[in-house]
C-alpha cells in the first residue's frame, strides 16, 4: 500500500509519492529552504473521511511521535525536516502534509 505525501503552501516542497509494505519504516522527507524567524515545522496527516489530523510540531532537532509511531527530525538550520514512520499499518495510510507556521 501507498502513503500519499502533497505540499501545502509554495514555501513547503515534498514528494509526490511515498510507498512501503506494512510494517516497515519509511521515511516522508520535506524541504522549506525559505523558512524564517521562529517558525516551527508541522506535520499532519489527513484520511479521506476525516478532517486534518496534526501529528507533530518541532523547531529543531528530533521529536519522539507515538501516534503514529516515529520521529520527526527538523535539520539544525530547520530548512528540512523529514516524518519517520517506524511501523506503519495499513490504518496509517494518508496524505501527510508538512508546514511552516509561526
């Protein structure tokens, strides 16, 4: 099965698409190299039938996730970040979004 990855706004770059089996890691990369001021790095994952889910926030460094279970790591100079999903489920399969938001 497939996870989805999109952009949001301009400032924010992502693959178009990302695929694993169940149960192995993958790793969701984003690049937002105009990043500015004390912005932080958000990640959301959306299901058809439900509205935005947020999943995690980071200005650097990397953030321990549990639901789903992973890492957000956000580079020293926060101009990429990337989602690690380490055992995804076939329950996990979204559209994953990254964001730049003050």
């Amino acid at each position: 099965f497939s996870w989805a990855v999109a952009a949001g706004r301009a400032q924010v770059q992502q693959e178009p698409l990302a695929e694993t089996t169940e149960g192995t890691g993958i790793t969701i990369n984003c690049s937002h190299p105009s990043v500015q001021g004390n912005a932080n790095v958000q990640w959301y994952r959306h299901f058809s039938d439900q509205s935005l889910h947020h999943i995690a926030t980071a200005f650097t460094g990397d953030k321990a996730l549990h639901h789903p279970p992973g890492r957000l790591s956000v580079a020293a100079d926060r101009r990429s970040s990337a989602l690690w999903l380490a055992r995804p489920r076939l329950g996990d399969a979204a559209v994953y979004y990254c964001a730049v938001r003050d």
